[in-house]
C-alpha cells in the first residue's frame, strides 16, 4: 500500500496544481486541456467527441463555449471584478459583452450567498442565453455603498459560443477475461472546485494506476464526462453495448474529504454493485455510512438508472454533494478535500471493484425453464420423492439472472456456498449461462 500512497498523492498534488485552477464547462477548451492531463498520465486514454447541435435522446448538445477574459471596470478605472484571479466570478456558459451600463443593470447579473457571505456561488446558464458575474455577499455590500445609483461601469465577457463546436469526454478500457463489464464514471466540467469537482477524477486515475497491470476476471470502463449531458451522450453513443456487457459500477463524485463516508444505491438497491459496496464497507471496519435515497439524486445516477437504461449503477461519495456548506462555492478547496479523504474514498472504490471482479453472476441463456433430463441432470422417470440437489439445480436456475451473485443466490435457495459453488460449476459444463 506504500507504493500506492505514492501514486495517489501524485495525482492529488496533479489535480491541486494543475487541474484546480482550468475553467472547466460542458465543453470547451478546460475540458480538453483536463483531459490532456490525464492522458500525460495514461497514454491509453482515448479522448472522445461529439459535434454540438447533435439529438442525444431528449436533449441536443450545447454549443462549445470558451472564455478568452471577463471583467467588470468601476468608474475610477479599477477593475473590481475579474475572472482571471477566481473562474468563479463568471456565470458559467455566459454570452459575450462589451458596453458600459448603469449599476442596477450590473446588480441584476450579479449572483452572491447571503448565508455565505465570504463565498463565492458557482452559477451556470447552459441551456438559456444570458451573462452574469458571481461575487461574495461581502464584497456586494462594499459595492453597493461605494457606488451611487448614477456611477456606470465597464462590462466585457470576451467569450465564444460555437455551434460547431464539440463536447469531448476521456475513456480508457482495462482489458479483462470476461465481456462482462464494470462502469467507472467520473465527471470534469466544473471550475475551480475540488470536492464536487477534482475528487472523483483523483480517485479513478489512482484506481487506474492500481489495476491496469493485474489480471483481471472482468473489465473495467473509466470514463471521463461532463456531468449529465456527458452521460447521456455517452449513453446515446454507447447504449446497447452497455447494455448488455455492464453489470454494475459506479460513479465517483465528492469523495474526497474527512467527514463521512455515503453512497446511493441503484433506483431498486438490488445491483451487483450495491451488494459489493455493502461488503466493502463490512470488510474495511467501515460501520458509520449513510445511504441516500436514490429520490436525493442529483448526478449522473439519474441518467445510468433511468428507464430504458437500467444500468443499475452505484454511486460512492465521502460527503455526498448538496450536504456539505461548501458545495458550489468557491469553499470548496484542497483544504476540504485531503488525501487522507482521498485515500478513504479509494479504499472503498478499490474494494468494492475488487469484489465485483471476483463474483460470478450466473445468467441463464435458457427461455423458460431447461430440459434437464436430457443433460443428465433430471430423472428420466417421474415419481413421488425427488432428489433435494436436482431441487437445488432448479432453484438456482431460477435466480440465475444475471443480477444474483453465487453468495447472494445461496442465501436466496437456502443451500450453503461451497454446495451452490459445485451446482454452478455443474451447470456451466452444460453451457446453461450466457457468461460461461
């Protein structure tokens, strides 16, 4: 674990130097420039794109937006808000602009936190066109007295909204025995944020690192997105493949700091990974975790578990996101997000993958039941008793679904591991399962 210690804190001081400070958006150059990073790290990354304006399923693909410089200049020529020293001042997908306007029209763009005062709000208008700037209350306070109702000020957004532009994602593929496959999904398309933000891309690119070597049973999808419409590209490019190869995973968000550890189950709390994060936590002495209803989502858990989706996928946090008084702030800094809470957070991901790898989870290639009798496996003569392990055959067929572990279906039919283990191995030689 020494030698990982290493690597984690690599990333960690990677993500506080040079990805904390990129200004990060749905597209756009900081997405790019983050992914870049990442691939410096891991060659093997394929950097991925889709044109703006694309129909992905509902929605339609934004167009991509880059800022060169965005201030506001008070009437002694001082430039009393500037994004160049907090990205965070700027309404995220903000419209250009260039002229000068009176103070009641700046403070109508202008966003704060009264409960906050000393923050800076993270704000964003993708999908409806309007520009604005995000100040601490405190320093709202000190403009408003220091300026009159008749004092003007210089306003200039010098950003770009193209309609051929691209949104891009990151996706790297451990190659495993198996199709069967585990989704790994972490999103870059905030700005300087480092739990909301950097958090879940530290912790994948040190789970990266821990597996790519290993000889693995099943293989493992990392990917790189923009939050929500990411996804839902992502899904769009990739839905039946998924589909059919994904049999759980989970998405890494605010899992970087000290205070807890929580997750959110899959929409029915009955998934692979479900089940395996639970025997994560029992295995690593974690006993004090809260689970949030997956009613409380608010991230990409909602497009992996929608209808017609139902990739049953779980998401891991430390302190999930809308819970901790720095979210979308410019409070949430390396000082929230450490690496001891980045080592917690990995120590999770990392076991709960680790158990998903090893678990079987029988799928039936059979419509309705099988004929067992001519596989050997059924009397051919019809009486009163029967044999309690044909019993246990047809039971465990039964729950043969492709969502039911070894472990989990022995306690579903009642019939201890090592036995339903020699009926699985039974059964297999027979080539009854889709993953034999």
């Amino acid at each position: 674990m020494l030698d990982f210690n290493v690597s984690l804190k690599k990333y960690y001081n990677i993500a506080k130097t040079k990805l904390f400070p990129i200004n990060r958006s749905l597209t756009g150059r900081g997405v790019i420039d983050t992914l870049k990073i990442i691939k410096k790290e891991f060659p093997r990354l394929k950097i991925k794109n889709l044109n703006s304006g694309t129909k992905v399923f509902d929605w339609k693909i934004p167009p991509e937006w880059n800022v060169k410089d965005a201030y506001v200049i008070d009437k002694y020529g001082k430039k009393i808000i500037d994004f160049k020293n907090n990205n965070l001042h700027l309404v995220g997908y903000s419209t250009p602009i260039n002229k000068n306007i009176s103070k009641k029209e700046l403070f109508k763009n202008i966003y704060f936190l009264k409960n906050q005062p000393n923050a800076i709000p993270y704000i964003t208008s993708y999908y409806e066109k309007r520009w604005g700037f995000c100040i601490s209350f405190e320093e709202f306070q000190i403009f408003n007295k220091r300026y009159t109702s008749k004092d003007k000020f210089k306003v200039v957004i010098n950003s770009n909204l193209n309609s051929k532009g691209k949104l891009c994602y990151g996706e790297i593929i451990l190659k495993g025995k198996s199709k069967e496959e585990i989704l790994i999904s972490t999103y870059i398309c905030h700005p300087s944020m480092a739990n909301n933000e950097l958090s879940g891309p530290i912790v994948s690119m040190s789970l990266i690192k821990y597996f790519q070597n290993k000889n693995l049973n099943k293989t493992l999808r990392f990917i790189f997105i923009p939050e929500t419409i990411g996804a839902i590209s992502y899904l769009h490019r990739n839905i039946e493949y998924l589909k059919k190869n994904v049999i759980g995973g989970y998405i890494l968000s605010c899992i970087g700091d000290e205070r807890e550890h929580s997750c959110m189950f899959s929409k029915y709390q009955n998934s692979p990974s479900d089940e395996a994060l639970i025997e994560a936590y029992k295995s690593l002495n974690i006993k004090n975790y809260r689970v949030y209803s997956f009613l409380k989502r608010g991230s990409d858990e909602r497009q992996y578990n929608s209808p017609n989706v139902d990739l049953k996928i779980t998401s891991i946090f430390r302190t999930k996101y809308l819970e901790y008084p720095e979210y979308h702030t410019s409070l949430d800094n390396f000082n929230l997000v450490t690496f001891k809470g980045c080592l917690g957070g990995f120590r999770v991901a990392k076991k709960s993958i680790e158990i998903l790898l090893e678990r079987i989870y029988p799928k039936s290639k059979i419509i309705a039941e099988p004929q067992m009798g001519k596989r050997g496996l059924y009397p051919n003569i019809s009486n009163k008793t029967q044999n309690n392990l044909i019993n246990s055959y047809m039971d465990f067929l039964q729950y043969a679904d492709g969502t039911n572990s070894l472990e989990k279906i022995a306690t579903l039919i009642k019939v201890d591991l090592k036995t339903v283990r020699k009926i699985y191995r039974v059964l297999h030689k027979n080539s009854l399962f889709n993953n034999s």
